[in-house]
C-alpha cells in the first residue's frame, strides 16, 4: 500500500528520511515518506487506520448492503447512487462513479454483485488518486505553510498534530499564533507548542499578519525547516476576514518573497456537500496547495473526497482521525477507497 503512495511521489528520487533528528537541508523530504513499510512509524499508522475505517463504518455497511443480491441489475446501480449520495459523494462524482463502474463491470465480464464492490474500491481508487500528494519539507527554508478554515475544523489541533508528523520526519518547526481574534486562541497554540517542544511567536493584541510576518522572519533567523501560521476561523462570507487572509499571505510574501509555499485549508469531514463550497471559496482567495480533512473518526461519511476529487481537486496532504499527537496521517487514495468500503 505504501509502495503504491511511495511510486506516486514525484521528487525526489532519493525519498530518504533522515536517520537522525537533525535534517538534511539539501534533500526535499516528502512528509510522507515518514510511513516507510519498515520504519516504526508503520504500527501507528495501523492504529491511525483503525480509527479511519471505525469512522467510515456507517458508510462503508450502508454501501455493501448494496452488494448482498444476487443480480447485477439497474435496481443494484440504483441502489447505489442512493448509498452514495447519502455518504456525501455529491451528485457530479455520483455520476462519475456509476458510470466508471458499469464500465468495469462490462469489461470484467462479472455476474457476481459480490465482485462489484471490489470494481467500486478501484473506482473510487482511480477517482481520489490525483488527491494523493505528498507535502515536500526542504526545497525552500524554511518552508512557510499558512493553515486557513472556518471556525472549528481543527486547524490548531492539525497543526499540533502536523508539528508531531514533521518533527519526526526530522524536520524543526516554528509555529506562528496569527489567530489574534481569540483570546484563547494563543494559549491553545501555545498548548500544542509545549507537547512537541517547539518555539512559539505570539504577539499580545497584535495584528495576524504582523505576527505572520515576525514568525517568517524569525523562522529564517533561526534556521527553522518549517513555520506553521495559525490562523482564526472564518467563513468565507465574511468578506472583510477573507481580505484579512489575503493580507496575511502578501506579508508573508514581504518577509519571503516565495512564501508562503504551502497554503492549507482544514475542512472538518462533518461538513458534507459544504465542503466543496469551502475549497472553492478558500481557493478562490488564497489559492490553495493543500487540504486537511479532519474528524474522519466520528461521524463524518468520507464520501466528500470524491466529490471534491472530481470537482476542485485540490490535493489532500493529511487526514485527521482524533484529538491526539499520533492523529494525523498522510492520504493515500487505494488506502482510503478500502477504508471507505470496509
Ligand atoms: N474527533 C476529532 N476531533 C477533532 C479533530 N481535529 C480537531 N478536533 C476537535 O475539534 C475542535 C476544534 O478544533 P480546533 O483545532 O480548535 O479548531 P480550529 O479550526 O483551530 O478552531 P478555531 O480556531 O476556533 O476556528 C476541538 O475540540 C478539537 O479537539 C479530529 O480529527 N477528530
Ligand atoms: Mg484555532
């Protein structure tokens, strides 16, 4: 599984991790080389893997019961369209996917509806792979990552768990408290902070993009591989916050001028059909690099990947499934369409 998301990244052509906690600054490390088949980091990733699939669970019955007759019909197809629907998969990948499906069907030469789930695993497989990208640490230091959502969709807990994933690719992080709009907001990030042992700039009452632009300043004083900016939820109606982000990012930019190099946007997995709004809306501000998609644990129904893969298909870096360090993993599309179909 990892081999076929290891095949997927496209530079560079030594994915080595470093051994040691201290980086090489010379070779881009994709994140997500961290799940190396033999590495340590492969039996947290199956407990990670065990929360996902225990998340998707109601999705995944809900669409095999759809597999149990005895006759590949139009009422199975039918069946299905409406499973999927139900599990968020919104009307466009619905489509997509029903019509890939009767295909495979067709040139599989199958009569078994038993069989038809596993043509769906590949579908939707086929459909989320171009999601599937690592996020690459290195070829720019540091590497400025800008973390942008509506309020609540786990964008402090995301960058508490992403500190965790980098820090044991190796890499060192700085973290930027440009959520102003809170009080409490600082003292959460700063939480987090502690948990990984990593240096935090905050400014008391100060502007999100001035303390932006002092993290990206000090990130690179320091000699830091990565600065995380936190920032406030906000929803994308509310236009004179969206403008703020935008302020954010041109800052950023004065204190780097290639920075930001990654914009992200955490999308709370409960969100449904919204989420899609959500991408559109973000990117269309900030132009975004990469998605989060948290809270797979509970009772989101996961199915929004699709939609999203086959109408903003933005990649998606990270999947989060708890409130822990060890909660956050990389995306990886075949991995996920059995999680979803389990
Ligand atoms: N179950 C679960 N809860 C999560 C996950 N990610 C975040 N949460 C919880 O969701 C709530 C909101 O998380 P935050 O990280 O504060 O969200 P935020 O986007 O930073 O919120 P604002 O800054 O207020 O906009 C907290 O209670 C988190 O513990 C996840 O993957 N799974
Ligand atoms: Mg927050």
């Amino acid at each position: 599984m990892f081999s076929f998301f290891r095949k997927k990244a496209p530079t560079p052509p030594t994915p080595a991790l470093p051994e040691a906690p201290t980086p090489s600054p010379a070779a881009p490390t994709p994140v997500a080389a961290a799940s190396t088949p033999a590495a340590p980091a492969a039996a947290p990733r199956q407990g990670w893997l065990d929360k996902l699939k225990a998340g998707l669970r109601k999705t995944g019955s809900g669409i095999a019961t759809v597999f149990t007759g005895t006759q590949i019909d139009e009422a199975l197809y039918e069946e299905l369209e409406s499973a999927l629907l139900m599990a968020d998969t919104g009307v466009k990948a619905t489509t997509h996917l029903l019509a890939d499906l009767k295909r495979r069907v067709k040139e599989s030469k199958t009569t078994d509806p038993a069989a038809v789930k596993g043509l769906l695993a590949d579908a939707i497989a086929d459909l989320l792979a171009p999601l599937q990208k690592p996020l690459v640490i290195g070829e720019h230091k540091p590497t400025v990552i800008m973390v942008a959502g509506v309020n609540g969709a786990g964008k402090t807990t995301s960058i508490g768990k992403l500190t965790r994933h980098l820090a044991d690719s190796g890499a060192s992080v700085l973290l930027a408290a440009a959520d102003t709009f809170r009080a409490a907001a600082r003292e959460q990030l700063a939480v987090w902070a502690d948990r990984n042992t990593v240096e935090i700039i905050t400014q008391q009452g100060g502007d999100p993009a001035a303390v932006s632009f002092d993290a990206v300043t000090a990130g690179k004083a320091r000699g830091r591989d990565v600065v995380l900016v936190d920032t406030a939820g906000r929803l994308p109606t509310q236009l004179h916050l969206m403008e703020e982000l935008r302020k954010i990012k041109r800052v950023v930019q004065k204190a780097d001028a290639g920075a930001p190099h990654e914009v992200l946007l955490v999308i709370d997995g409960n969100t449904g059909q919204n989420a899609l709004m959500q991408v559109k809306a973000f990117d269309d501000a900030l132009q975004l690099t990469g998605l989060v998609i948290t809270k797979l644990d509970g009772t989101a129904k996961g199915g929004v990947l699709c939609a999203i893969a086959r109408e903003k298909p933005v990649p998606v870096y990270f999947i989060g499934v708890g409130e822990k360090l060890e909660d956050l993993e990389t995306f990886d599309a075949r991995e996920f369409a059995q999680a979803l179909l389990a």
